[in-house]
C-alpha cells in the first residue's frame, strides 16, 4: 500500500457524474466549514443495538486517546459499489451511507455494475469531479488501476472496503474481514452437518477473497471424510442465473452431492431456484444442503422457507464504519490511514467475528443478524465525543 502525507482537500469541483453516478439522498449537510452530526433516515435491515455502558465507555475512551476535541471538516466521499445487483453491495452501500451521514459528509454513490469498465468508469469520474475520498467495495487492483494512479497524483485517498483484492500497493488502505477464517467457520459448520462424509461442489472465482474462503473450506475438511466432488465457476456479472444453471449442470452430473459450498454471494439464490426446480419442495438429505456467504435479507428469507441451509456473517457494515473512521481521523487530525485490514480499536472490539445464521438461529423477520458487537454505538460515541460539531 502506498504511504501519504496529509494533503489538506482543495474545494470540491462541481460534480458532473454519469448516469451510473448518483448523489446519496442521505449524505451530510452542504458546504460549510463542520459536519453537522447524523441526519435523515438510517438505511437497511440491520437491528439497531442498545448502547451498552461498555461500549460507550470503550468509545469515550477511544475519543479521549485520539486528543482534545476538534472540529471535523465537511468532505465529499466517493463510493464505488461493486454491484448495486449483488444484494451484499447493496448492505455494505448502506453501510456507507449511514456511516457518512453520522460524520454529516456528503457521499457520492456509483454502481461499478460488476464489470471492470463500469467500475473504472466510475472511479475516473470522482478523480475527474475532485472527490476528497474514494472507497472501492471489493474490486480487483488491476481493474481500476488507471483511476488510482490519477488519484494518488491529485492527492485523493483511496480505501479499499468489504474484500481481500490481493495486490493492493495503489491504495491507501484496505478493510476486510478474515476471509480464510469466514471460509473455515462455513466449512466447520458443513462438517458438523456430515458426520458420515461425503462429497461436496465448491464455487470458484478468480477474486482472492474467494480463493481465501476456499483455504479455510480446506482446513475444516483436513481430517474429515467430506471431499470435494465437482467445480464451478461464478458469473459476476450474471450471478444468479449463471448460478441457477451451474448448479443444474452440477447436480445433473453429480447426483450424489450432499452440498454446495457457494463463495460468491447472492450465488444462492440461484442456488435454491435450480433445486426448486430439480428437487421441488424436498430438503436435506432429499436434496444438496446450501451454504453461502453473507444472511443477506433474501438469504434469511430462503432459509426460513427451508430453500439455503445456511450462511456465514461478519455484519459486513462494520468495516464502512472502520472506513470512514480513519477518513475522519485522516481529515480532522492528520492521522495517516491504517494499513491493517482490522484496525486494532481495544478489547472486546473486534467487529468482524464470523458466526453462521442457519434455521436453529434465524433473526427477527425483516431484519438481519444483529451484530456480535455494536460498531456503531461504538463509532456515533467516539465520533460525538472526539469532534466538537458532532456533539
């Protein structure tokens, strides 16, 4: 990753966006010398957690460290989704938004339409429109590289959010969960459910947040009599029906798979429309278990039908708020942004634990899981405490 210096934001250009770019109807409030607190409505499903006395207390302490209160700065950030179609971009731009709102930051949000081109597109124009900070959800180095270089020459930062992307020298920082340890908590979770064995199909992609959740997947199996029988590929750009027929070809091929392992998320849902249609209404063992990433609302859905069988979570907002909390840092302190992928913030704060959501555990209707541990108490407290015009 590369290293910066500060570099005080110049004032925004107007904004000339494409038709793939739109204003975040919950950003912060215009112009002006301060951010102006939360405002609006917070987006999503995710179950809103009572603060408790030791996150508040963690948060203020958190504050305190960081220095005497200062006012933070209005900023213009720049989001490129991965693909506003894939249900976990649309969390995690939820995420985004919410986080940005509570720092009253005007946010800018592109849908990249998970196509490198799209993606590019979207990260050329805030260069060009004179963002003071782009986040990128997930995409690859390689594909968005042009724009990076264009942004470090004018002094923009750039944060990579949401997955493990390999090379990463051209951005600023890069936050992501564990991805071999999501993949080994899923893959635990498989093993328990075959104790006899069996064969299983994995779903692959050229992405390394992929090949990582695979390596966990084949630690959990070391020692097991689960193998894998058969592979495909995901279609990013047409995930659930290059899903729905993946798995149609698989199954029909390997009659005898006991589960499908599907790393890409959303992959399920075309997942579950192949088995409606080959084992209509059965469920395990009448029909292949399926696993996926992410309880995404249509995930928890399809599970309470008793259509997936389970997923694995890290309540991926958290690392929006992470993202946008060493954005504040950067801006209202100078602080250089942190090149960890799970910034250290104390005990007890470890935002990205893993767990999986299965039919014995399923949350409220209507909303997701709650969080293991409550970021945004955490961060709307140390964000209230440690910048004088968010209190």
């Amino acid at each position: 990753m590369r290293s910066r210096s500060f570099v005080a934001g110049a004032a925004v250009a107007a904004l000339l966006l494409t038709a793939a770019c739109s204003d975040s109807d919950d950003g912060g409030s215009d112009g002006g010398g301060g951010g102006g607190g939360s405002s609006g409505g917070r987006l999503g499903d995710l179950p809103v957690v009572e603060l408790t006395s030791e996150i508040e207390d963690a948060a203020t302490a958190a504050a305190e460290a960081a220095g005497e209160p200062v006012e933070l700065p209005v900023r213009t950030i720049g989001y490129i989704s991965y693909g506003e179609a894939i249900p976990i971009s649309a969390r995690l731009t939820q995420g985004v938004q919410n986080a940005a709102n509570a720092l009253g930051w005007e946010l800018e949000v592109c849908d990249g339409q998970s196509t490198p081109q799209g993606q590019l597109t979207c990260a050329t124009n805030f260069v060009n429109t004179g963002v003071d900070a782009i986040l990128t959800n997930g995409m690859p180095q390689s594909s968005i590289a042009p724009a990076l270089t264009q942004a470090e020459s004018a002094g923009i930062p750039v944060i990579n959010i949401g997955g493990y992307i390999g090379q990463e020298d051209l951005f600023d920082g890069s936050i992501y969960p564990d991805e071999a340890e999501f993949g080994e908590v899923l893959g635990d979770w498989l093993v328990e459910e075959l104790p006899d064995g069996g064969e299983i199909a994995t779903q692959t992609f050229q992405a390394d947040f992929v090949i990582q959740r695979l390596e966990g997947l084949d630690r959990s199996l070391e020692g097991s009599d689960v193998t894998i029988g058969d592979t495909f590929d995901a279609d990013a750009a047409n995930l659930i029906p290059g899903a729905q027929q993946s798995v149609s070809s698989s199954y029909n091929g390997n009659p005898d798979i006991q589960a499908y392992y599907l790393t890409f998320s959303g992959s399920e849902i075309g997942a579950a429309q192949a088995m409606q249609v080959l084992r209509p209404g059965a469920q395990f063992p009448e029909r292949p278990m399926i696993l996926t990433f992410y309880a995404n609302l249509p995930t928890i859905d399809l599970i309470r039908a008793g259509q997936v069988d389970a997923a694995a979570e890290n309540t991926h907002e958290w690392i929006a708020w992470v993202a946008m909390d060493q954005l504040a840092e950067f801006f209202g302190r100078e602080t250089p942004i942190s090149t960890e992928p799970r910034p250290d913030y104390g005990d007890g704060l470890e935002f990205w634990q893993p767990f999986v959501v299965d039919a014995e555990n399923l949350p409220a209707e209507g909303e997701l899981a709650p969080p293991p541990v409550d970021f945004e108490g955490f961060f709307t407290t140390k964000w209230s405490t440690e910048f004088s015009n968010l209190s």
